[in-house]
C-alpha cells in the first residue's frame, strides 16, 4: 500500500486538532471515560467502523479491508483514554473544564491520533490487507484495563499489537523506538514492622520497630546496585512511625514499589527484597508483615515489529526524524499485556513537542503530536498487514 499518510493527515489536521481539543476540555477519570468513550464510539462509526463495549467505558473499533477473507491478518492499535486528578495550569484555551482533572499524560493524544488513523485507513479499504482493530482503552493510570480487554477476549485472532505515548523527551516531528526491553515492571509493596514499645531512657526493655525500618529502608534502596548494569529502582515512598520522641515505636510502616526489567530481574529483585527484610528483622527481634502487589509488567517490544516501525517512520517522515532509544525508561505502563498476549508488538514514542514533565499541571503536548501519531500508527498497521498477507 503506497499511500502518503503524512500528506493526508496533514489535510485532516483542523479535524484531528479539533478532535484533541475536545477530548482535552472534558477529561475524564479511570473507569469513568464515559463521555469519551462516547466520541469516540459516534466517530469511528461515522468512519464506517464496526464498535463494540466490551466494558463500560471501552470501546473497539473494527475495520476490515475489502474482500478480505475470514482468516486474514489481523492487527491492533491501542489508545488510552483516561486523565489524572490534577488541576491544569497549562494556559490553553482549550483547558480542562473539570476541575481537579487533566490530561496531563497525553492520552488526549492518543485518542484523537487511534481516531485520525482510524479515519485515514477507512478512507484505503479496498487497498487494507486484512483486519485492524482499534482498542480505546480505560484506567490504564489506575489499575490497569488492558488486562481487562484482554479477558474480554478483545485481542482474540490479533497477530500483532502496536501503540504509542507522547514523549516531552523528543522534540515535535519525531518518533522514538526502542528494541527489547523498553518499560519497567511494577511491584508495589506495604510493610509493617511490629516491635515493643518502651521508654526512651531504657531501650533495651523494647524492641525499636522504627529503627528496624529505618535499617529496611536504607538496605531495599542499595538493591539495585545488586542488578547493575541492568536498571532498576526501588522507592520508599512512605515510612510512619511513633507517637512521641521520648518512646520506641511498637510500630512502623513503610511502602513503594519496585521497578525491574524483563521477568528474570523481576523474579530476582522480588526474592531478594523479601529476603532483605525478612533478615533484618530476625537480626532486630521484629516481626514482618509484607504486603508485595504484582502490578504491570513492563514492556519489551518484538524484534521485527520494532524494525517494521523504524522503518516505516522512517520513510514517512525521513530518517533523521526516527531515533533509536538507547536506554529504557523506569516508568509503567501495561501495554506490555497487550504484547504478551498477542505474542508480537511494538510501543514507540512520538515527540510531544513540550519541555514540561509527564504528569505535570503545564503539560500540554503540541497539536501536531496528533497529526505525526495518526499517520505513523496509519501507515504501520498498513505496512504489518501488507508484510503478513504476503507470507501467507
């Protein structure tokens, strides 16, 4: 399929920005994007998509090429719909207009960009070789609803899923790609540490579960140091304990999350980290209670779907504008469930043209991320489809 993607979506920018706008203006909570999942839905039918919800609040979006046969190749593109509990000090006219809700991780972009590919490829049916399917997903800051449309059975015959985040890391026009690993797993914890309450003046009458903690603390956050050079990070986000100055605390409680990459470093980190604390605490006479949460888990992208959308941005927007990530980042996502179940996939980033951190009240990515992402995410799925049809 020989198409100019850019070109076309360059001629729909008025539309694709105004689309950005208006998702922008009303964001919406994790689990609660009904209004967004509402646009959505009206457009891509108006695109002449088939949708279905296969939760309250998530929408998918079927285009199938003409002619194609019940077994054709299949590929998917997912956008995240849900905002963060911030209040937006960004300056745009187009502003949240809910307050104490933003998009402040550019799932804004993401949206109108899935939609504007959505638009584009609809406008090459007879050319599209196969099925795409559009997955607008929810609550991927909370608890993570990628899971959710996977048991939904929204990835059933998908044979590769691509998707993409606006990175403040990358200027405006150009588009990062990673190979391998590229997001971390998560692993939150919560601990408490009892001990013996005491007078401060006789401490060896009680056993000091602040200290104990205070050991635990300085003892995780050396782990990483353990994995080098492979990259890791452990936080202790919080640490309570006491009630006076003059008396051992009987208890203390900490919490944070473990970040690792790729599942053997995961395994490690976990074991090790269990074994920490655990240790400490027979040497200081406390007891242990540990909590660890298994949160997402991390994102390693497939060697030929990766090459695929280098190489495809790269003709699209020139080589120049294509970089490829030298080193992964700490931060979560699970898009990663996608991949794993699919068994092949690729996430890259877009430039969002805006100096400001991720999850910062001034983010606010350039209008034409929308314009870059919807015609990259166009002309991969085209390009996947084109490439799998032919192996056939």
């Amino acid at each position: 399929m020989q198409i100019d993607f850019f070109a076309e979506a360059a001629a729909l920018a008025p539309e694709l920005t105004a689309l950005r706008h208006a998702i922008h203006r009303r964001p919406e909570l994790g689990n609660q994007e009904f209004e967004t999942a509402r646009q959505v839905e009206t457009y891509l039918q108006r695109c002449g998509l088939e949708t279905f919800r296969p939760l309250p609040t998530a929408v998918v979006g079927i285009l199938r090429g003409n002619g194609a046969e019940k077994n054709a190749a299949c590929a998917a593109l997912r956008a995240d719909m849900d905002a963060l509990p911030l209040q937006e000090r960004s300056g745009a006219p187009f502003a949240s207009e809910t307050p104490g809700v933003m998009h402040a991780c550019g799932h804004d972009v993401h949206t109108a960009a899935a939609l504007g590919a959505a638009r584009l490829l609809s406008a090459h049916r007879a050319a599209l070789c196969g099925e795409v399917r559009f997955l607008f997903q929810p609550d991927e800051e909370g608890s993570g609803g990628a899971q959710r449309m996977i048991d939904a059975g929204c990835l059933d015959g998908v044979g590769a899923v691509f998707g993409a985040h606006v990175s403040p890391a990358l200027p405006a026009g150009t588009v990062g790609v990673r190979y391998g690993k590229f997001y971390a797993a998560s692993d939150t914890f919560s601990a408490a540490v009892l001990g013996k309450s005491a007078h401060g003046a006789t401490r060896e009458a009680g056993v000091d579960a602040l200290a104990a903690a205070a050991r635990m603390v300085t003892a995780v956050l050396a782990l990483p140091d353990v994995f080098l050079p492979e990259r890791s990070v452990v936080s202790v986000g919080t640490l309570h304990a006491g009630t006076a100055g003059n008396i051992l605390a009987d208890r203390a409680e900490l919490s944070g999350i473990l970040r690792t990459l790729g599942a053997d470093t995961r395994a490690e980190m976990k074991r090790r980290f269990r074994q920490t604390l655990e240790n400490i605490a027979v040497e200081t006479g406390t007891q242990l209670e540990l909590h660890l949460h298994e949160s997402y888990g991390g994102i390693v992208n497939t060697e030929a779907e990766t090459r695929l959308v280098q190489e495809t941005a790269a003709a699209l927007l020139g080589a120049a504008q294509v970089r490829v990530l030298d080193e992964p980042t700490m931060t979560t996502e699970d898009f990663g469930c996608l991949i794993d179940a699919a068994g092949r996939g690729c996430f890259y980033h877009v430039g969002a043209g805006c100096a400001c951190p991720l999850h910062s009240p001034d983010f606010l990515p350039d209008d034409s991320a929308v314009v870059t992402a919807a015609a990259l995410h166009a002309a991969v799925l085209a390009a996947h489809l084109s490439r799998a049809t032919s192996r056939q």
